[in-house]
C-alpha cells in the first residue's frame, strides 16, 4: 500500500517540487540559531533601511535589523504554527468524526448539529474575537487556530468510518468483544485516515496564512519576536523606500503556501485508489 503510494506521488513532478521546498524550510528553521548571520532583534540605527547588500543579503528594516535573520527565525514561527494548530484540529476532528460516525443515531445528530454551528462562525472573525480577549502569544494563536480549524476533519473521518464500520474486518472484531475503543482506534480508524491526510497537508497552509495574516494585522507575533506577517507589515510603512521589506516575506509565505498545496494535492491523487484502477 506505501509503496503503491509513493510509486504515484513521485510521478507527481510538481508534488515533489513542494516537497523539496517545504524540505528546505524545514531544515532552515530547524538550523536558524547556526545560519541566521545576525541576531534578529540586535538593533542597529545607524543602517537602517539599507538596501541588499553582501553584508545584508535581504537588506535591513526600519530599526536596522537584518532582513534575512528575521525571515529565518520567522520561519520557525510559521511552521510551529502550522503543525501544532492541525495537530490540534486533527485530533478534535478524529474524536468527534469517530463517535458521530460509529454510534449515529442521535449522537451523530447532536456531534453534526454542533459542527454545523461551529462553521456558521467566520473563521477569521471568531480567531479576532477571541484574541482580543486572550493574550497575544503565539501558543494562544496556535490553541485558537486549532479550536477552529478541525469541523472539515471531523466530517471527513465521519463520512470514512460510516462507510467502514458495517465491513466484515469491524464485525469480526465486535464479535470477540473487542471494546468500542479498540474497534474504533484499531480497526476502523487505520483505514480512514487517508483524507485526514490529505486534510491536514492543506491544513497547515491555512494555518500559515492566518498566522501571517494576524501578525499583518498587529494581532499575531509581537515584537521583537520575527513572523513573515509582521516583517511584511513592517514592510508596508516603509513600501516606497524598501521595497525589500514587503518582496521577501511575502514571496516566502507564497511559495511556502503553494508548496503545501501541491504536496497536498500530490497525496489527493496518490491515495485516490479509484485512479489506481484507472490506471491499471
């Protein structure tokens, strides 16, 4: 089954390419505190707004702080982000998707009305509603972002199980006395987490996006701590004489964001097993 899997997904040239760059800013958050060149708080007023240089290869900002160090450790914020958020959405989603989906009835009723209820919210003015109260800190954005992120995932585990929980494999199970826990968890789930998957890889791109989009806003990372969202609204002041500031970070968020997107797409295509037989 993997290695069906993975004989698509690297046909898939594009799939691969996101890969190979979410590969590299992986690696360079992980290394930031080795090849940031600068700290990127240290303040230096006596080059500010300098263009690119080979001294400061992305040029420096408003308070002279190097450009490049602040997109490295910004990175780490992103990713941080964007895994720990879907990780939380992820295993609120299973839990609920899972009891909806294997006790129906009107536990599926009630579990489905309040995911109905949850996405009449604006996602973006719930997310500002509820920071406006809590302290700004990037736990709190990746607690909030995960608490309204896991409705798409608890549905689709939901739609899985309910095709999966009358198949010999589950009754087989039931019949021993395995527990509702073991059938669920063990036998069930396993075979449902594929669109998760797929789920979660687009997940974290989303979280990207709003994390960034906050800290643009001045209601996400704060100062002097670095997030591509707030170096682009730094950028934004300053447009007309640094261009640099606002290029950067955005092309990083850019080409981070479609890189997920199209690994995301990849694993859709790879874990299709309708396509399987239409290839064969």
């Amino acid at each position: 089954m993997i290695s069906i899997v993975w004989n698509r997904f690297r046909k898939n040239r594009l799939a691969i390419a996101g890969m190979a760059v979410i590969s590299v800013i992986a690696m360079i958050a992980v290394l930031a505190p080795v090849i940031a060149p600068y700290d990127p708080a240290a303040i230096d007023v006596y080059n500010t707004l300098s263009s690119p240089t080979w001294g400061h290869p992305l040029g420096t900002d408003d308070l002279g702080r190097d450009v490049l160090s602040r997109m490295i450790w910004g990175s780490r914020v992103s990713l941080k982000v964007g895994f720990v958020a879907v990780g939380i959405a992820i295993l609120i989603g299973i839990i609920i998707g899972s009891a909806a989906g294997f006790y129906g009835g009107k536990t599926d009723a009630i579990l489905m009305r309040f995911v109905d209820i949850m996405l009449c919210f604006p996602t973006l003015f719930l997310i500002l509603a509820v920071i406006a109260v809590l302290e700004q800190s990037i736990s709190t954005i990746m607690i909030i972002i995960g608490l309204t992120s896991w409705m798409d995932v608890s549905r689709l585990v939901r739609a899985e199980i309910l095709g999966l929980k009358e198949r010999d494999f589950v009754l087989a199970a039931k019949a021993v006395g395995a527990s509702d826990f073991r059938v669920i968890f063990r036998h069930i789930l396993p075979n449902a987490l594929s669109p998760v998957f797929v789920s979660a890889t687009f997940g974290v791109a989303g979280a990207i996006l709003i994390e960034s989009g906050l800290s643009f806003l001045g209601l996400g990372v704060q100062p002097p701590d670095s997030s591509w969202g707030n170096i682009l609204a730094s950028g934004r002041e300053n447009i007309t004489v640094a261009w640099w500031m606002s290029l950067y970070p955005g092309l990083a968020i850019l080409v981070t964001v479609l890189s997920y997107n199209l690994v995301g797409e990849g694993l859709r295509d790879a874990l299709d097993p309708r396509l399987w037989r239409s290839e064969n």
